[in-house]
C-alpha cells in the first residue's frame, strides 16, 4: 500500500496515543463515528480543511498523518527485511508497518541499527585480539605480572621459616608487582576505550598511515591541483610521527601525483561523462592501464567508491573503505573476493557483483585486475599487485552475486569453500 494511502492508519494510531475513543474524536469534528471508521480503515480518501481539522485534534502537523514516518526508519525496516531474505512483496510493506504501528516500527528498526553496531564491534575487536602489537604487548605484560605474584605468593605460603629479611623482600616486590598488574590493566582498558570512543591509538606506522588517509577523507586536492607536493603533506601531518609511516605515506602521495599526472581529475570526470563508470571504457579512452583507471575513480567524490590493492603474497597494502564494506586491517581478508582471483589472471579485468554477508548486506559492482609493477629483471620473477575497486550499487544485488565475507573469524557463512578457521558467530564455537 502506498504511503499516502496509509492516512488513516495513521490518524487511528495517533487517536489512540491520545487516549482518545473514535466517537469523541468524531463529534469533536462535527462528523459522525461510521465516517471516521472509513476514513481510519483507509476507505475514504481524505485531505483539505478535514484532515488540517484532525491535526489540530491530534496535536500533530498534517504532514504527520500524510507523510507517515521518517525515510530513514523505512529504509531501515526494509534494510531489515533485506537481511532476513524476506520476499519483495514483504519488504514492501515497510511502508505500511511504519504506518501502522510507529512505535513497534521504531522498536524493530532500533534492534536492528543495534545488532549492526554489535556487530561492527565484534569485527574490530577480532582485528585488534588478532593482529594488534599494542594490545598483544599489553596481555604478555599481563600474564608475566600475574606469574610473578603467583610466584612470590607461593614462596612465602609454602616457605614457613623464612628470615624476616627475606619476607619483607617478598613482600616488597609483591606490592610492587601488584602496583604494575595494576597500572598494566588501567592502561589495558584505557586502550580499549579509546579504541571505543574513536580516539587515535595509532601504534605502528601503518596505522598511522591509516589514520593520515583517514583525517584526509582520502582525498588529496592540493596534488591534484599542483599547490602542494608530497613532501609538503608529509611535512604538515601530525599523524604521522614515525620515520617508516612518514614513508610509507610518501609511497601513496607518489603514486597518487604520478596518476594525476597521467589521468587528472578533470580529464577522468569529462570521460566518466562520455562514457559513465567503466573502468576499460575509462582506459580506453584515456590510454592509460586500468589499475590507474581504477585508483583514479577511487579519488572521486562521486561515485563514492572503495577500493582495495594486494601485493603477490595476498597481503593488503592499501585500503579505502566503501560503505558498509568490512576492510580488515590487520586480519586475512576474505579468500573469496574478486582480488585474489585477478592475481591468478594477470591482465585480465574482472568485473563481478557481491555482496558481504553480515550487516548491512550492501551490493557493490567489483572490478579487479592485477598489473606488474616494478623493472624487469634477469631470472627474477615479476612482482604483482592486484588493485579492486568497489562500486556500491543502488539496485537490490542480482541473485547471482558472488557472497563474500570480511574475514573468516566474524563471517557468517555455514559453508565455504575458502573457509582457514570457525567463525565465532556460529553456533558451537
């Protein structure tokens, strides 16, 4: 049912919000309770000084009752349903359940906004309990403390004739153990709140290198436009504090300068409207690889796109994040996206739609190719980058999209074939 047909849905749940009984509201407005059951029951259209009348009865705005809920709660009921793998024809009745029943819409929509959040939680928790130096330092600072006063506390119980100098050097060190157990565990969760609250806990320089990419949007207009150099952005970044993120900074800057050089923005954004978002079009066009084609479109602000680039050994070395589309920064990505195919067909572009299980279930239009890149060398074999751009998609995904996961340990999927251990969202686990 459309939306402007659920009127009297509407005017009927907000009457009995106001505590009020369809005859007092009827001879409030000077019409009889057989009418208004029509109009409540969607079986007479309604509008002009009437419905402005009902309003004021109400203490709503008309729109209210004409316009319903908030696009953003029917697009989070049908993003719901998406996720349950309800019907179409289920999915479109978002619309009449908002109408309807706002509050127990709000109630279904807040639950599902939360197991999102949830979710996303559980994602970076797994990254960072995995892979994170800090916090693997942090746990090992933990146990050999917590050995120590096991140790200590074991002499002076089993010992009973100890010399009092001995014992009050046990003690001692007890307590100064148990002062760094516990500044350790302060500085522990500390860590973990910062991590919460969106602070920088940058630790190594690749996450500085994020975290400089971060506070940048991704986005470098002053190269593109020959105002700065590298070097200059570099120089300005407080994020980056170590020599090696200093470097590795320097790397993308570089790169990014020597493909604006090759394709600008300005030539990019006239073939994009030749020729719209095809990346061999795009290369065609322009003469450059399509690796190139596809960092360039990632520089776009429109289409917001992704995008992901490997190295031979299956190892991200650069990632900008796409929509709901799960990146893992320290954990193996997913064996199944279309980036580890590419390097098995070097030169060959790939273009396959997914869809990432987990929240949200964004559809993206993938393109991937892997590209040489280095000089040749005698008897030395050619070093390989595979570069993926991820294009979210409007339209529901086609039914045969590829479905794909962010990492094993937080993917859903009862069964697959890429699968290197459990998943902790799975039942038994």
């Amino acid at each position: 049912m459309p939306r402007e047909g659920l009127t009297g849905s509407r005017i009927r749940e907000r009457r009995s919000v106001a505590g009020l009984r369809q005859a007092e509201l009827a001879r409030s407005l000077g019409i009889s309770a057989s009418y208004l059951n029509l109009i409540e029951h969607n079986r007479r259209r309604i509008g002009g000084k009437l419905l402005v009348n009902i309003a004021r009865a109400l203490g709503v705005e008309p729109s209210v009752l004409t316009e319903g809920a908030e696009a953003t709660l029917i697009a989070t009921l049908r993003e719901a349903a998406t996720d349950a793998s309800l019907s179409a024809e289920e999915t479109g009745r978002a619309d009449e359940l908002a109408g309807r029943f706002p509050g127990w819409a709000e109630v279904l929509a807040a639950g599902h906004r939360r197991i999102a959040t949830l979710e996303r939680t559980v994602e970076v928790l797994n990254d960072r309990l995995t892979h994170d130096p800090q916090l693997a330092a942090s746990v090992h600072e933990l146990l050999s403390t917590a050995a120590a006063i096991r140790s200590t506390a074991s002499i002076l119980a089993d010992e009973k004739d100890l010399e009092a100098d001995w014992r009050d050097r046990f003690h001692a060190n007890l307590d100064q153990d148990s002062l760094r157990l516990a500044d350790s565990s302060r500085a522990l969760v500390e860590y973990f709140e910062a991590g919460q609250s969106g602070e920088d806990t940058s630790s190594s320089p690749q996450d500085e290198l994020d975290a400089f990419l971060d506070a940048n949007a991704w986005r470098f207009d002053a190269i593109e436009t020959g105002e700065k150099t590298p070097g200059d952005i570099i120089a300005a970044a407080p994020e980056l504090r170590q020599r090696a993120a200093r470097q590795l900074a320097g790397t993308v800057l570089d790169r990014i300068a020597a493909d604006a050089a090759r394709v600008s923005l300005k030539d990019l954004q006239a073939a994009l409207a030749e020729h719209g978002p095809d990346p061999v079009a795009l290369a065609r066009h322009t003469g450059a690889p399509v690796a190139l084609v596809l960092r360039r479109m990632a520089s776009l602000a429109e289409p917001e796109c992704g995008l992901v680039i490997c190295d031979r050994a299956g190892s991200i070395v650069f990632r900008k994040p796409a929509g709901q589309f799960v990146i893992p920064r320290f954990a193996p990505a997913c064996a199944l996206w279309p980036l580890f195919s590419a390097l098995n067909q070097p030169g060959q572009v790939l273009r396959i739609p997914v869809v990432q299980l987990g929240r949200g279930r964004t559809a993206f239009d993938c393109f991937a190719v892997a590209e040489t890149v280095g000089a040749p060398a005698y008897n030395m074999p050619p070093l390989m980058q595979a570069t993926m751009l991820l294009m979210p998609v409007a339209a529901p995904a086609p039914e045969d999209a590829l479905q794909v996961g962010s990492t094993c340990r937080v993917c859903p999927a009862e069964r697959c074939p890429g699968r290197r251990e459990p998943s902790i969202l799975r039942e038994g686990v």
